[in-house]
C-alpha cells in the first residue's frame, strides 16, 4: 500500500517519498532536507550502511 502522506508532517507524499534514516517513516523531500541537518545523521547515516554491511536490510534506524 503507497503512503499518501508523510509520516512526519502530514503533508501529502504526491508520490515522491523516502524512508528516514532515523527510523521507518515515510517522509516528504522537505522532512528528509531538514533530517540531514540533524547533528545525528552522520551516525544514522554509518549505523544503516553497517547494518547493511552486515546483511541486515531491514534496520530499524537509531530513533528519532
């Protein structure tokens, strides 16, 4: 099932989404852009490419 709205702010997806490093939400492009200013999101970042590493492709982030 397509999400229609982004998990985050509500706002609708029009069908441009991604999922955050942080955890599973589906976010809007405008979310994802301010994730990245996240302080954490270097760590985020290097704790889903060593989950992947690591054969695990369905890490649950580090929370938000």
């Amino acid at each position: 099932m397509e999400k229609k709205f982004c998990d985050r702010c509500g706002k609708p997806l029009n069908g441009c989404s991604i999922m955050s490093m942080f955890n599973t939400d589906i976010i809007c492009m405008d979310c994802k852009r301010e994730e990245k200013n996240d302080p954490r999101y270097k760590q985020a970042l290097e704790a889903d490419r060593d989950a992947c590493a690591h054969g695990n492709y369905n890490f649950k982030g580090i929370g938000w």
